[in-house]
C-alpha cells in the first residue's frame, strides 16, 4: 500500500472525528492563523485551503473571501468537511478532492495558501511547497501550521516512532529548522515563526485514528521504556504504568512569495 492509499485508508474511516475534535476544531492555532492572514488587511479573493481535513480553516475564512477552495485527497474526509460548512451557512466554499504534491490548480491563482496539522502526512514535502510556490499570486500568503519533531535528534526519532506506531499514515514531523530551510529554498519568503506545546491526552489521541486496545497498550509499554530524559523531554504523564499525557510542538509559519 502506498503512503498515499494509507491515508485515505486512515482518514477515511476516521473522518468524522475530526469534525468533532476539540484539537482541530478550536485551539491556539487556528486562532493565530486567522489573525496573520486578517493582519495582512488586502487579501478578500480566492483562498485554497490544502488538506482542509475537517474544514475548520475554509469555515473560519469563508467569511472573508470571495471563495475558499477546500482540497483533500480523501472523499469521505471532504463529504464530512462540506456537511459540516454548509450547516454553517457558507455557500463559496468548494470541495475538490487532490493531491497536495499536484494540486489541479492554473499558476497563480490564489492571495493564500495555508495547510494547517497535515503535511506530517505527505511524503513529498520539497513537492508540496513547490505547489504551494506555484499557485500563489506574487505577493501572496503561505501559512502552515503543523507539528514538529525536536531538533535534537534521539527525540526526533522517539516523536515521529509513537506518531508512526499510532497512525501508519503518518510520514514524517519535521524539525523547525528543516521547514525553514525548505520554505526559502523554495523561494519563498519567511515573515513569521510561532512555536506552541500541545498536550495529548493518550486516550484521545489514540482514539482518534481508531488504535485498537493491543496497539493501545503496546504503544503505551514503548513509551514507559523510554528514557527519563524522553519522558521529561515530553512531560509524559503516567498512571502506574500507563501513559496518560504527553506535550509536543507545533509551529505556525508565515511566508510570502515576492
């Protein structure tokens, strides 16, 4: 199975709870998207949200633009997010299945891009941004929100191994100097770095993409052997022997194309 067939695997029968999570729906993130892409003041036209996932982003600009394109490579991921727009009252919204490293989309043809908690996804990265360059307007907005992997290597390592164990469709966190360098390799412009924790809670986390209760528990034992360094690193939570909670990063990056 391709790593692309496994997210469409992973997030098509999980679709729904991404509507409903708090993570997604809400947050620190999604609130400091909105106030970047705002604080610019001239951008009212077309916006392309790239793996909208559940939405949240193409509901919370539908608002401010004349039309949002909302791209995801999963249907069922995309029935849901429309479904879930729609009850919001928003009618310039589209919803266009594709791919993030080959969007269907003419060159310049949006003021913004943003992709928010799903390029750990894609196994192209370098590709991505590549698209994300092409089809913005010059003078356009690329904002990406995702989690990132410690620049220390042991725990970059231990971060995107419990992500991997957790759900198989994940490919990789990058580290924050790693987004960088790709973003102005690409010829984009950094304007903007925030960083954030974020705190799991294990079942939920786990929930989400369905783990079964073997995985579960197999998962937890994988990070109980861990280092005391690594559990302090992630301020893993124990109750006896099971993992409760855990801290991770996320970043929010502003760039322009010039």
């Amino acid at each position: 199975m391709s790593e692309k067939e496994k997210v469409q695997q992973q997030f098509g029968k999980n679709a729904s709870h991404y509507v409903t999570s708090k993570s997604h729906a809400k947050g620190f993130d999604l609130a400091k998207l909105v106030e970047i892409v705002t604080g610019y003041g001239a951008f009212s036209g077309e916006l392309l949200d790239i793996a909208t996932g559940g939405g949240h982003v193409a509901n919370a600009f539908a608002p401010s633009f004349q039309k949002v394109t909302a791209l995801d490579l999963t249907e069922d991921m995309l029935h849901e997010a429309e479904q879930f727009i729609r009850l919001n009252g928003h009618e310039n919204v589209v919803f266009i299945q594709g791919d993030a490293e080959k969007t269907p989309f003419p060159n310049e043809s949006f003021e913004v891009v943003t992709c928010r908690i799903a390029a750990h996804h894609f196994p192209d990265v370098d590709r991505f941004i590549s698209e994300v360059f092409r089809v913005l307007n010059p003078g356009g907005l690329f904002v990406l929100v995702d989690t990132v992997a410690p620049e220390k290597d042991e725990y970059d390592q231990f971060y995107n191994t419990i992500e991997k164990k957790r759900d198989p469709s994940h490919f990789r966190a990058y580290k924050k100097s790693e987004w960088i360098s790709k973003i102005e390799n690409a010829g984009l412009y950094m304007e903007n770095m925030f960083t954030f924790s974020k705190k799991f809670t294990y079942e939920t986390w786990c929930t989400m993409m369905d783990l079964p209760a073997r995985e579960k528990n197999e998962l937890s034992t994988y990070m109980n052997a861990a280092p005391k360094r690594t559990h302090n690193h992630f301020s893993i939570e124990f109750s006896g022997d099971e993992v409760q909670s855990f801290k991770g990063q996320s970043i929010l990056l502003a760039a322009i194309k010039k």
